[in-house]
C-alpha cells in the first residue's frame, strides 16, 4: 500500500512538473519574445542621443514614485513596445492571413485558409499533444521562442535605427505612440479577431477529440472488466 501511494504521488508530480516547465516556456516567450526587443529598440533611442535616462528621471521625479513601481513601469514599456515590434515582424504574414481570409469570402469559403495550410502552432493535434504529452513540445516551444526572439529583435533594430537615426526630425512620444497604437490596431482589426476565432475552432475541436478518446478508453476499461 506504501509502494502504491508513493507511485501515485509520483505520477500525479510528474504532470505537475510539466505544467511548470510549459508555464515557464510562456513566461520565457514573454520575455524573450517581447521584453527584450523592446528595450533593444528603446536603447536605440538612448543610444541615439534622442532621449536619456536622465529625461526618463526628471519626467518621473515630480510623482516621486518608488523604485519598485519605476521597475515595473519600465518593465511594462519594455513589454509593450515589444508588441509593437512583434507585429512589424509578423507584418507580411499577417496581411497574408487577412488576403486569404477575404478570398475564402469571395469564394463562398472554397479557399483554404492559411490558418489550416501554414503551421500555425495553433493545430488541434498539437494542443491535444500540448495536454497529453507536453514534454514533446519542449524542443518547439525552444525553438518558436527563439525565432520569436530574432523577428522581434530585428524589427526592434531596424526601427529603432529608422525612427532614431535616420529621422533627423525630433518626433514627440506622443505622436510615435499614436502611429504605434494606430499600426496595432489596424492590424487587430484585419486579422486579430479571426486568428482568435481560429484558435477558438481548433481548441473546442481537440476537447472533442479529447473527449472521444477518454470515452473510447472508458469503453475499453469495461469491457476489460
């Protein structure tokens, strides 16, 4: 009884342990995958001369805010711009999304879906396989990290570069975070909603699958029995 407990205990762990390690890839793709680019592209402008620290301090210094709350303020505009960066990287893929999506419209839905012809990471098997073996995903998620890290990251380099270094015309913050704002939300607008819709489909479509499989499996028990 002693061995049979401790054998649960370790099979209900090991599950466990998995989740943590794929919750910490999606942590890691955060920071990777946003984080980093865009403090690349805000140290640019530093670089540049454009702004400073020094400005950053004095702007915050009538609020006198803690130093814990200026991190985090930091860590959300590193965060945020890192967004930005990630859909000037994933622009053309994007547009190609929207493109085939009218198609598919035009054609009363005979058109293919890039969703379903280019490897999304948003599959059903692979969400299946993401619950029931998600050790196997180590490598992908590794690796979709990883080249997240590059687009962001060359996006950040070369706006930055454009924006802080060829443009010699001083342009307020404001006016850079309303082009920002508005190139997100075009984009939200064009094709956000439908890769939500998409991810929506494919995951109800894996929890039936799932369900088949579970109710396939419980048949199987008793017919055992």
């Amino acid at each position: 009884m002693a061995k049979s407990g401790g054998g649960e205990s370790g099979a209900d762990s090991w599950p466990g342990l998995l989740s943590e390690l794929t919750k910490s890839f999606l942590i890691l793709r955060d920071i990777f995958g946003y984080a980093l680019p865009g403090a690349v592209f805000l140290a640019i402008g530093v670089l540049c001369r454009r702004f400073s620290l020094h400005d950053v301090q004095n702007f915050l210094a009538p609020y006198q805010i803690p130093a814990w709350l200026a991190l985090v303020l930091a860590l959300g505009a590193c965060y945020t711009t890192g967004h930005a960066m990630a859909q000037v990287a994933y622009f053309t893929k994007n547009w190609k999304y929207f493109w085939e999506k009218r198609k598919k419209a035009r054609a009363g839905g005979k058109a293919t879906s890039p969703a379903k012809t280019e490897y999304t990471g948003h599959d059903p098997d692979l969400i299946e396989l993401r619950e029931s073996h998600p050790a196997m995903l180590n490598e992908f998620e590794r690796q979709s990290t990883i080249s997240q890290f590059r687009g962001g990251t060359a996006a950040a380099m070369l706006s930055g570069s454009v924006i802080f270094y060829v443009i010699r015309v001083p342009l307020p913050i404001g006016l850079l975070v309303g082009i920002a704002g508005a190139f997100q939300l075009l984009e939200f607008w064009l094709c956000g909603l439908d890769q939500i819709q998409d991810v929506i489909r494919d995951t109800i479509k894996a929890g039936q699958n799932a369900k088949k499989q579970d109710s396939t499996q419980q048949e199987s028990n008793a017919d055992g029995h």
